[in-house]
C-alpha cells in the first residue's frame, strides 16, 4: 500500500473516532440536560452523587479519620 492511500485511510479512521467522540459527548450533554431539567430526574442525579460520594476511598478515609479522632484514636 503506497503512503498516499495509507494518510488517507488513517485520515478516515481520524475522522469517525472525532465523530463518535463528538456524537458521545452530545448525548451526554443531552441526557444530563434532561435530567437537570425534569424534577424526578434532579433527584436521580442527587442519588447518584451520593452513591457514587459515599464509595469514594477519600470519603471513606476521612469518615475513618473522623471516627478515630472522635474515638481518641489519633
């Protein structure tokens, strides 16, 4: 395959992973959008949050540190 052809078929392959890329993030953008906007889905994303916060390693280190301080550990 000469080096012409091959810059072209890379370009191609450039130009839909660009494409998914953009169409991923719209759709993202999009169903945030609609979630934020609707009541029940504000609710969804503010139990997502907390299920998400609440399996962190930061949250569950401080929240070990806070008991042993309270506990007279540290």
């Amino acid at each position: 395959m000469n080096k012409t052809l091959k810059s072209g078929v890379n370009d191609i392959k450039y130009l839909i992973v660009g494409i998914m890329l953009f169409s991923l993030t719209m759709a993202t953008i999009f169903i945030l959008y609609a979630l934020i906007k609707t009541p029940k889905g504000n609710k969804v994303i503010q139990d997502t949050w907390r299920w998400w916060w609440n399996r962190t390693w930061w949250n569950r280190t401080q929240k070990r540190i806070r008991r042993e301080r309270i506990q007279g550990v540290v």
